[in-house]
C-alpha cells in the first residue's frame, strides 16, 4: 500500500513539474518581443481582410548592429516597407517613396511586436490556449482579451522555442475574426544571411520627420474631445493641409500605446446644406467613419478600433469657442 502511494506521489510531482516547465502566458509575450528582435529570419505569410488574400513576405535579420525588417507583398502591384533600425522607407508606389524616422513597420502586426509587454499586461487579459502546428511549426497560442470592450481582441501563435510570432488573429467582441496574419512557410537565417546583407546595403531616400514631410501649424485649440477608449490620449494637435489639397485642417492623433487613431476637423462651406450624413469603409480591423454634421462640422475619424468606437468619440467633439 505504501508502495502505491509513493508511485502515485511520484506521478503527480512529475505531472507538476511538467506543467510548471512551461512558460506562463505572461513570459510569452516578453519571449515573443525577444525572438522577433533577436533572430534572423524569413516568414512567408497571407494578409486576410474583408474576403481579400493578400501574400507577403516578411524578413528580419541584423546586420552590423542594424536592425533589418522588410516587408513585401507578393502579388500585385508591388508595395515594401524597409525598416532599419527606426527609420522606415514607405515605397507604396512605383513612382513615389519616403523615408520616416522614428517610425515602425504599418499594420497591427507591427504594432503587436513593438508594444510593450507591460502595457498588453494592464490593458489585456493574457491566457495561454493551446499548441497547434503553424508554417510547419509547433506554435504556442496565447489568447488577449480587451479588459475595454471598446478595443479588438488578439491570438497570437508564437513558435514554441524561440518565440518568434507566426499568426496573428484581430476578432471583435463578439468573437468574429475581422482580420488575420497566417504564417505558411518559416524559416531561420544564417548570421550572415546574403539576404538581410542585401537589404542593409539598400539605398533609401533621405529620413525626414513627420513634420518635415506635411509643415504642421501650430493647433487652434477650439476643439474638445469628450470621450476616449480606455488608455487613449491626445498625442499631437496641429493643423495640416491634406495630401492632394489646400484645404487645412485640425488633426488629432489619439493612442494607446497599441492602437493609433487619426481624427481629422474641417468646416463645411457656408452655401452647403446641413444635414447629418454619414459614410463609413472598413479594410480589417481599421475602420474609417466620415461625418457632415448639422452644426457645420466635418469629421473624418481613422483606426483600428471598432466602427461603433470611432463614432462614440466622434459624437462627442465639440467646438470649445
């Protein structure tokens, strides 16, 4: 009997010791920062969105103290973001391309990996789910719940050694995916990989800053912004021409840290009829709501947060004199 009851002890100690060898949820997000900033590799990967499959290539590496990250698309017409250190190269057209510093990658995906572990801590309930098989991996997910639900959920898959994120799944509250990462083919480079040498040696347009690129004014400070989505703040205000047009308007970007939120301003011209009216496009997870307002007011409100959450914030701007 005493036998028994030391096998059975045995088994149950090793059950937990199993168990406490693998890594809580919260270590694999601080695992999944690490192993996209540390490793040099290749993630090839399909961009799904609004019924649209859109292929990409994803490379990472370093060369000489540099940090390489290039992102391509591989269908259609050809669109890559060239990342070096925290300079960016945006060529989106065959004809034009500009280079931005202090700047990072688009999209949630980047957003995700350059996000502090601590925020996504405070803002998120973070649980582990389960192991699947993703881009031929064996992949950890974790599942990130909004504590706000004004924001998008998140599932990442992490490859299970090093970290490194290989889908990327952005569902509302109700559970539906609105818009999703899925690696298909990963694979390791060489500390000296020929293609992040390649990349390193790219020649880029001049880095300029934001600022440089539209001649921001200072604000004019006559509007106020009643509500926000937990953790947002205000973090500029000016006044900028749109691209394309002499008209200048009052800008706002709004953020979290996570998630950036573009509020444009504008006055409707005095012969025009007042009228509510509303236009809304979604591409994902970014939503886009356009407003005429009865008091003359015109609001365009951009992010990747909910549609009924831009328009909460954009029903409670206000004119201040």
């Amino acid at each position: 009997m005493k036998f028994h009851i030391i096998v059975a002890f045995f088994f149950v100690s090793l059950l937990n010791t199993k168990a406490s060898a693998e890594p809580s949820a919260e270590a694999l997000l601080f695992q999944m920062q690490r192993g996209y900033h540390h490793n040099n590799f290749e993630l090839v990967m399909v961009h799904l969105f609004q019924n649209s499959i859109e292929p990409l290539r994803l490379t990472h590496g370093w060369n000489n103290n540099t940090e390489i990250t290039h992102l391509l698309t591989l269908s259609g017409r050809p669109t890559e973001y060239l990342g070096k250190n925290t300079q960016v190269t945006f060529a989106e057209s065959a004809e034009v391309s500009y280079t931005l510093k202090e700047s990072q990658l688009p999209g949630l995906w980047f957003s995700i990996l350059n996000c502090s572990p601590e925020y996504l801590l405070s803002n998120y309930d973070v649980v582990r789910t389960g192991k699947t098989r993703i881009a031929g991996q064996i992949a950890q997910s974790v599942r990130l719940t909004a504590k706000d639900e004004n924001k998008y959920n998140f599932i990442l898959w992490l490859e299970q050694k090093s970290g490194v994120l290989l889908r990327l799944d952005v569902s509302d509250s109700q559970g539906n995916v609105v818009e999703q990462y899925m690696g298909v083919d990963f694979r390791f480079l060489s500390e000296h990989s020929p293609n992040i040498n390649t990349l390193a040696s790219m020649k880029v347009p001049k880095a300029e800053a934001v600022n440089d690129l539209y001649r921001a004014e200072p604000a004019s400070r006559q509007w106020s912004i009643g509500w926000l989505p937990s953790g947002f703040k205000s973090r500029s205000v000016d006044q900028h021409k749109l691209v394309g047009s002499d008209e200048l308007v009052d800008y706002f970007l709004l953020s979290d840290g996570l998630v950036d939120v573009s509020v444009y301003i504008s006055r409707q011209a005095e012969n025009t009829s007042r009228q509510d009216r509303e236009q809304i496009a979604v591409h994902g997870a970014t939503s886009i709501l356009s407003l005429d307002r009865k008091d003359g007011i015109n609001l365009t409100v951009v992010g990747e947060l909910p549609l009924n959450s831009l328009r909460r914030i954009a029903d409670t701007i206000r004119r201040t004199q």
